[in-house]
C-alpha cells in the first residue's frame, strides 16, 4: 500500500499517543525528550483541510470542501462549492427548485472538486488524491479523470443518484481507486462544530 494513504481513517490510541509515557508527573520535568506520537495522520489533515474548506461554501443546504494532494503530500488545490468567479451569490439563486432549472442553484454552482480542480497551484494534478466531503457527480468525475487524479477519499455519497453512479461506472472503467472514509464524519462534525 502506498505509505501516504497508510492509516486511512485510524485515528491513534491513547498508548500510541504517548508509549513512553508512564503517567508519572516527572514527565514534565525538563519537557519531554522524545518526539511527539499523537500527531494526526495525513488522511485525518488533508480531510480536516477538506471539512473547512467546505465552511466557505454560501449554500445554504450542503456544503463541500475538496483536497488536491501529490505523492510528496502536499496540497496543490483546493477548493468549495460556490457560484462562477463574476456571478454575485448574492444575485444567483440558491434555491432547489428542479421544476424551474434556472431558478435553481444547479444550473450555476461551481462543484468543489471542479473548483480545486481549477484552481490547482501546480502545472498538473496526474497521480494526484482528491479528498472530498462528498462523492463527486459524474461531472467532476470526467474532470478528475481527464486531469489525471487516480484516487478518490470521500466521507459522504449519495449512492442512489445517478449522477453518482454514473461517477462510479467512469472510476470502475478508468482504474480511479474511491475510498469510503466515513470515519472522518467524526473529526468533520468537531470542526464544523468550531464554526
Ligand atoms: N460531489 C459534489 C456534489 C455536490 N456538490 C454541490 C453542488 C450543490 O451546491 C450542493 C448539492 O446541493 P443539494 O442538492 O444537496 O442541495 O453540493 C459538490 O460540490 N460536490
């Protein structure tokens, strides 16, 4: 397994944090001498980045926030749901109404994963992880396969859709391996709840 995504979703325990620890006051004396444990690992920080990202988002019903990583783990876009750079979300409706599609937020909304997509600070994003807070629409999974991103890690999906499915048939043909990372829905709703 590619030593980046090692420790999907696990979180280290009070032991791990701490093995040469003996719960001895003394351990304060000097400060420590060993190196810290209970760092977070790069899947809980590239989602956590993920989940505030989101908290940019001026949709009033869902909110998403995408992570673009590299193989070095570095971040190179990121990005939120949110209206067209020039189209005032104050003027441009966020609404749900699929009776009158131009009344609605779908027919303007910029995707997260588009939007990291775009705005990628790198010259490309091949071999790269996406994270997301939610499954991407078959829309963005075109983009995220012609751009050359080989792994989704998502927390939420909305797996009866068909704009999710038709996501999945595209990844499954494409070799873009998709990830469930609902463990994250917990560090998610701490940070959320921070906002
Ligand atoms: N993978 C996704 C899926 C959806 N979005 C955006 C598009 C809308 O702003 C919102 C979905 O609205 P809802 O139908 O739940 O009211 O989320 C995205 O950015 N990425």
């Amino acid at each position: 397994m590619n030593s980046a995504i090692r420790g999907l979703g696990e979180t280290p325990t009070k032991a791990e944090r701490n093995p040469n620890s003996n719960g001895d006051s003394n351990d304060d004396k000097g400060g420590p001498t060993t190196k810290r444990t209970d760092f977070i690992t790069w899947n809980d920080y590239f989602m956590a980045v993920a989940c505030l990202a989101s908290q940019r988002s001026k949709d009033p019903n869902t909110q998403v926030g995408a992570v673009i990583v590299n193989e070095e783990n570095k971040i190179v876009g990121t990005g939120y749901n949110g209206m067209p750079n020039g189209c005032s979300d104050d003027e441009l409706p966020w609404g749900k109404d699929v009776d009158n599609y131009l009344e609605s937020k779908y027919a303007y909304v910029v995707h997260a994963e588009m939007n990291a997509i775009l705005n990628k600070n790198a010259s490309s994003v091949k071999g790269c992880r996406l994270y997301t807070v939610l499954f991407p629409c078959n829309e963005c999974a075109k983009l995220i396969i012609q751009a050359g991103i080989n792994h989704v890690i998502y927390i939420h999906d909305k797996p009866n859709k068909p704009e999710m499915q038709a996501a999945r048939i595209m990844f499954d043909k494409t070799n873009v391996k998709y990830t469930s990372a609902m463990k994250y829905s917990f560090i998610c709703s701490i940070i959320l709840a921070t906002f």
